[in-house]
C-alpha cells in the first residue's frame, strides 16, 4: 500500500500534463510522452538487473526486439496457407487466431495479439533463462561483452531473416485490443487513451519494482551486488537470484516491445541495435545505477528529447558521451551529485584564493 501511494505524485503529474497540453493545443506532445514510457518500462527494469542485482547487460535491445518482433510477425503474417493443419486448426478452436482482410482485399487469418503477447513475453523470458544460465556466471566486462555479442545476434537474426522483414521491417501491425472499445494503436483518436495505458502500464511496473526491492529479495540482491561471495556465505543463492533477476528485466524489455510496436504499427532493425543497448545502459547510469526513481527520471527525459529530435543526426553519439561523462563525473547517477556542496565548494575556492591575491 505504501509504495502505491507513492506513484501518487507521478500519477497527477500525468494527469496534470495531459490537461496542460490540451489547454496549450500542444497535445501532440503525448506521442513522444507515451513513447517515452514504453521505452522507460525497459529502462526500469534494467535499473533493477544493474543497480541492485550488479549485472551488466549490454544485450537488453534484443529482448524489446525479440518481443516486439514476435507480436508483429504473428499477427501479421497469414495462416490462410496452412488453415487445414491441426495446429492452426486448434489455435482457431481455442479462440487465438483472428480473421480480417488484408491490403489487397485477401482473407487474412492471424494470430490474435493477446495471444502474440503471451508467445512473445514467453519466448523471451526463455531464452533468458537460456543465455542467463551460462552468461551469469561471468562477471565484469566479461558478461558486458557475453550479453553484447547476444545483442549482436538478435540484430543479425532480424536482419538476415526474411519472416523478420529483413532491412525493411515488419509494418502493418495490427491495433492490439486490449478490451472492447480500448486498443493499443497509433490513431489519432486513441492518442490520450494509449498516453494513459502507457502510463498505466509503467507504474504498475514501478510499484512491482519498488515491493521487489524493499522485499527479503530486493535485499538479497543487494548483499549479491555489494559482494557475491559474501553473500554466498551468509546462505544466499546468488546464481538463482541473478538469473530470476536477468529474466524478471526481459520480461520487462519484451512487454515493453509489444506495445511500443502495436502503437507505433511497426517495427524495424534499428530496434535491436548495439547502439539501443548502449542508451538503455546510459540512461541507467546516469539516472543512478540504485536509484529507480532517477532511472525513471532520465528514462523519460531523455527518450522524450531524442524522439522529439533534439540531438538531431548526433543522437547515438550524445548518449555515448552521456555515458563517459557519467562514468568519469558520477559513476552513482546524477542525483547523487550534491549540486549545492559542489557550488559551496566553488564559493569558498574563490575566496581562498583571493585573500592569498590580497
């Protein structure tokens, strides 16, 4: 109950924004604010594998693909071919397929994206538990390079594979109906209602976030990140932690993908880049690494100035940069600096120095 009340302020200050955008006309706006939240629901999640579990991932981009992808090409891709097979047969039986027409007036027989969501959520969280089993057991740069090279091979996978869409993606994604009367799209008509389901969806991962951290588990993870060994010796299964851990936040990665791909109707490449890894571990680390709210934070800001174009072509190269300044200037986030002791500090220098001048 005590962390509901906490995303309390949040919650108005959502509220708050869509009124003042709809007194200023400037509702367009909420597009970029939604995006941000989707994006941000990774980027919580990654807090929690880095920040308290102390597990690098540099491989996160490819679990938003993986899920995005998935959702898409099922639900997109006709099974009108292989009607007459048993398992397309059955899937229509248990009511997990969808019929519509497609561009050119075809019958389209597709993959309902409820059931698209589960396969996605589900494929990913396994292959988490695939790659995490080996992978956790390395440490440093080493699972930093382990979980880049998975990243690697998931941009590749889309890419070469012509299911995927190749180079050109997936489009046409259909509107993702959550319940009757309310969907997940890109129409314009549903613009404030997918605002509020995208901000819906993100504190409802917050509050799940802030119960795990302040739980028996949230502090296990912490003795893990403090000091493994110590931990082990104190009767913590640090292996399975790390691992529930690491699937817990690509989970949160590929739930992530889906919606942000039913809302935007598509998904390409681009979204399982190395350089998409980089920023989601940038803006961990400059929100603070153990601070999920600053993770937060940063998460919004500054998927909200790129998607609003404001580094321009520069974009992966300012993130890379926030990355070295970080890590040279605040390796424990930004709000760890004491912006008012560092100016104190900057006064008294000055006056030093000048009674030595006098």
């Amino acid at each position: 109950m005590k962390k509901l009340l906490s995303v309390l302020p949040l919650l108005a200050l959502v509220i708050g924004i869509h009124f003042l955008t709809s007194a200023t006309d400037t509702m367009f706006y909420l597009t970029q604010m939604t995006m941000s939240a989707y994006y941000s629901l990774l980027i919580i999640g990654l807090c929690v594998l880095m920040g308290y579990a102390g597990q690098i991932s540099l491989g996160h981009a490819g679990f938003f693909a993986i899920g995005g992808y998935i959702s898409a090409a099922l639900t997109t891709h006709s099974l009108v071919p292989y009607k007459d097979s048993a398992l397309v047969v059955f899937l229509n039986s248990a009511g997990m397929l969808m019929s519509g027409q497609d561009l050119y007036g075809g019958t389209l027989l597709v993959v309902s994206p409820w059931a698209a969501c589960i396969v996605a959520v589900s494929t990913a969280a396994i292959i988490a538990v695939i790659i995490g089993i080996p992978v956790l057991k390395l440490k440093g740069h080493y699972l930093a390079m382990a979980t880049l090279g998975f990243g690697i091979i998931i941009y590749r996978v889309v890419l070469a594979l012509e299911y995927f869409g190749e180079a050109d993606g997936i489009s046409e994604v259909p509107a993702f109906v959550l319940i009757p009367g309310l969907s997940v799209s890109g129409n314009f008509s549903d613009r404030v209602a997918n605002y509020y389901i995208a901000w819906g969806l993100l504190l409802v991962g917050m509050v799940l976030l802030l119960n795990l951290i302040d739980s028996r588990v949230g502090r296990a993870l912490r003795g893990i990140h403090g000091s493994g060994e110590a931990a082990d010796a104190m009767g913590v299964n640090t292996s399975r932690f790390k691992l529930q851990t690491f699937v817990l936040s690509a989970v949160f990665a590929a739930v992530a993908g889906v919606f942000l791909t039913h809302y935007n109707g598509g998904i390409g490449p681009s979204e399982a880049g190395v350089m998409k890894s980089v920023r989601y571990v940038a803006i961990v680390a400059v929100g603070g690494m153990a601070h999920l709210w600053g993770a937060l934070l940063m998460g919004i800001v500054l998927n909200f100035l790129s998607l609003r174009g404001v580094f321009g072509s520069y974009d992966d190269a300012v993130f890379g940069l926030i990355l070295i300044l970080i890590m040279l200037f605040a390796p424990n986030g930004i709000l760890s600096l004491n912006i008012r002791h560092r100016l104190k500090q900057l006064v008294n220098r000055g006056k030093q120095d000048r009674e030595e001048e006098v």
